[in-house]
C-alpha cells in the first residue's frame, strides 16, 4: 500500500460522538485516520471499495490468553473444573516456542475476526525466555497489542519473585512503545492465590505508570483490595461474578473497570454482575478468556453477552412485576445491552478502560487506522437500518472482508495476509505434541 489510502462508499459507524454514523470514504495517511466524510477528495490514494460494507472501529478485546491457542478444545466443558486441574499444570511443559506458536496463531486468528487489539494476558512465563517470545509472535502477526507480563506463577516455581520483576522490567523498557502497536501492562497475583507479593507488584506497575489487572473470582476481594488501597482506574478486575454490590460503588468512587468473559462467566456462574457494574457506573468491557474452551472470537462473545443479558433483563423484570405476554415492557434500562452498546464497549470503552482513546477506539480523524469493513451479505441486505445490529446480529465471521491495523492491511477480500494455514497446523502439532507428551 502506498502512504495514502482512502476507503469508499462505506456505511460509516464512527464511534465519535460529533460525527456519528455515516455513507461515505475515510482517508488514511501514514497510518493515520485523515478524513472522515461524504466524497473526500483523496487524489492519489489507493482506493479499497467498499460499496456494500459497514466500516466500524477495530474490536479490542479486554482479556485474553493466547498462550491456550495451542491446545484448543482441551477444555471444552468448564464445568468439571478441569481448566485448574488439567490444563494450567500442562505449563510446565511449554517452551517458549510454544509461546510464540501460541500467540501468533492466536493473533491471526482473532485478526480474522475483526478484532484489531488483544489484551494478551500472559500466565506462562516459565524464564526469560518466554515473555519475549510471545512479543515477537504479537508483532509479527502485526495486531495491535498491550501484553499483559503476569506475576501469577506455578508451582514448581523456578522464577524466584526478585528475578520476576527485574524480568518484568526489561520487557517494559525493551518492547512498550506508546507511538506503535506494543504496550506493556502487569498481571497482578490474585487474592486467594499465591499473593505474595500483590502491593509490591501494583506499586511496580504504578511506577512504570502501566495499567494491570486482577483476577477476581472470590466474594470480598474488592473490599480487602480496597482496605489495602489499591482500587483505581488502572487496575482492571477481571471475571467478578461474586463481588457484591456495595463493592461496585466501591469501584465506581474509585472508577475501577470490571472485564467480564462471557463464555467462561456464564457456564455455571452468577452472570448477573454486569447489569449490577452498569447500573452503579463501572465501565465494563468483554473479552473471550481461554482459546483452550472457545474461538477468540470477540464479537462472537458480544453475541452471547446479548443473549445472555437479554434472559436475565426478562428474568429480573419477572421477579419484581407482573408480566402480561412474552416480554416484560421496555423501560429506561431495560434492556440492557442493545447491539450498538455492546459495539460500543468493544471499541470507545475498551480504549478508555485501557488507556489507549488517544490512539483508537473510534474512527476519528488523529487516531490510528484500525478498521475493519464487514459485508453487509448476500443476502439481500443492500439497507441496512442500524449498522451495529446488522453486525452483530446478522452477519457471521464469514462476512468480514477487510481489517487494518496502524493503517497497514492484515486481511483483505476475506483473506489473511501473510499468513500460512499450513504453517500453522504444522506449529500447532510440533507444540502439541511438546506439551501433551
């Protein structure tokens, strides 16, 4: 691609609140979004046609594990338990090609789903070698990342505590670079875990000023966190499905976001935490958790927050009036999560909660080019009334024809680029193969 690209003639979901939705081009210069508008005069520029498309912001997803990538369908039934029992011991046979194998697979994939920026959550970090190869597998596949370095070991440890953070610290200095599409962010110990050195590790990444983020998968973490002082905006929690309440004002006051993982937060668990967050005005945002049980599809995981949010609204509504009919009548809040809102945090929200708003999140003229144009499909819908329910509603990965990343494409006419499917499965059966000997 030359420096100058302009996209045409597409149904335009801006995420920016002064240009809203529109018919019409978006110029990109050197990687940057120039021009949103009807007609733009973009002589010179290599042109991408996208009659018959939807152009929306990039999917950013708040919370995933790419090191999984390589076992997928290990886990296919969270209910057993057999994620903690089974597949977290198998780390200790990882290499750090398997990290790498992991996450560049994982990477291609999810950029096949539209989603344009991963939070790769990175428990496997076995020595000083694992971290880096992740990185490298990220930056090849060319998708837009903040690596999340955990601190969360498993036994046996061979990574003593001293030696972690000044790993820790030479990943931040040697790949976090704001201007590019690598940042660096900390994985703090869980409450209920090891924990043995949770201050030390939020007060680590506080200094390199970085964001982090907690699991929270026991009822009053929230409140012994917040006894020890350590809420705040840069520290996301991650599941919650137990915490209470009193402890969402707590995070509200304290502006602390919540990232729930929709397939693994509804097998069998309380689900009714992210109506609670929203009502008391905790930002939430979603992301798909473990490739080991499901697809890293995130606009796949928004389909099933929708169906899911949908049931519990009609439920609650049940509960506390009568309902005459299917449906409980719509009110101020009720329902929910609509499509354009569940669009909305996978892409403003998630820039927001992660610190990234000045670079993406919505196609405003300044922010990066990561875009993606999805098919409207073939089957008739030449008029579409609301872009995000098409999207969402009416569309299937198959329709995603275009995603670009920092304005370079990664996948076009429905094609990856860049990409070698046999190369791949080659690397999955060598890690494979490594891990489950």
């Amino acid at each position: 691609m030359t420096g100058r690209t302009v996209i045409r003639g597409a149904d335009i979901v801006t995420m920016d609140g002064a240009l809203g939705d529109l018919i019409g081009d978006i110029l990109i210069e050197d990687g940057a979004i120039r021009a949103v508008g009807p007609s733009l005069d973009a002589a010179g520029a290599e042109s991408i046609d996208a009659t018959g498309m939807i152009a929306l912001p990039g999917i950013i997803d708040a919370h995933t594990c790419l090191w999984q990538t390589v076992l997928r369908g290990y886990v296919p039934d969270l209910w057993p338990g057999k994620y903690y029992s089974g597949l977290l011991p198998l780390r200790r046979h990882y290499t750090p090609d398997d990290n790498f194998n992991s996450a560049y697979i994982g990477a291609f994939e999810m950029l096949s789903y539209g989603t344009t920026t991963v939070v790769d959550y990175c428990h496997n970090i076995g020595n000083p070698d694992y971290a880096p190869r992740s990185l490298e597998a990220l930056k090849t596949a060319g998708i837009r990342h903040l690596f999340t370095y955990s601190f969360m070991t498993f036994e046996p440890d061979d990574f003593p505590s001293a030696a972690r953070f000044e790993d820790a610290r030479r990943i931040h200095d040697r790949y976090h670079d704001p201007a590019g599409i690598t940042t660096i962010g900390f994985g703090i110990d869980s409450i209920g875990g090891l924990g043995r050195d949770l201050e030390l590790q939020l007060e680590f990444a506080r200094k390199l000023g970085a964001p982090s983020c907690i699991h929270v998968n026991e009822a009053g973490t929230i409140d012994r966190l917040n006894a020890m002082g350590l809420l705040g905006p840069d520290l996301l929690a991650i599941h919650g499905n137990l915490i209470g309440n009193p402890e969402l004002e707590t995070m509200a006051k304290a502006r602390m976001p919540l990232c729930f993982t929709p397939t693994a937060d509804t097998q069998g668990t309380p689900a009714d935490v992210v109506r609670r967050a929203f009502d008391r005005g905790v930002d939430v945002v979603f992301g798909c958790d473990i490739p080991c049980s499901i697809a890293s599809d995130t606009l796949g995981q928004l389909r099933v927050m929708y169906n899911v949010q949908g049931f519990l609204d009609g439920a609650i509504e049940r509960s506390f009036s009568t309902v005459l009919g299917r449906r409980p009548a719509v009110r101020p809040g009720v329902p929910l999560l609509t499509p354009r809102k569940l669009i909305e945090t996978a892409t403003v929200t998630a820039a927001r909660v992660l610190g990234l708003d000045s670079v993406v999140g919505s196609l405003t003229p300044g922010k990066r080019a990561d875009i993606v144009l999805v098919r409207k499909g073939p089957f008739g819908d030449s008029v579409v009334d609301d872009a995000c329910a098409h999207v969402l509603l009416q569309t299937s990965p198959r329709d995603i024809d275009t995603v670009m990343v920092d304005g370079k494409l990664r996948m076009q006419g429905g094609k990856l680029l860049d990409f070698d499917a046999a190369a791949a499965a080659k690397m999955v059966r060598e890690s494979r193969a490594r891990i489950l000997q």
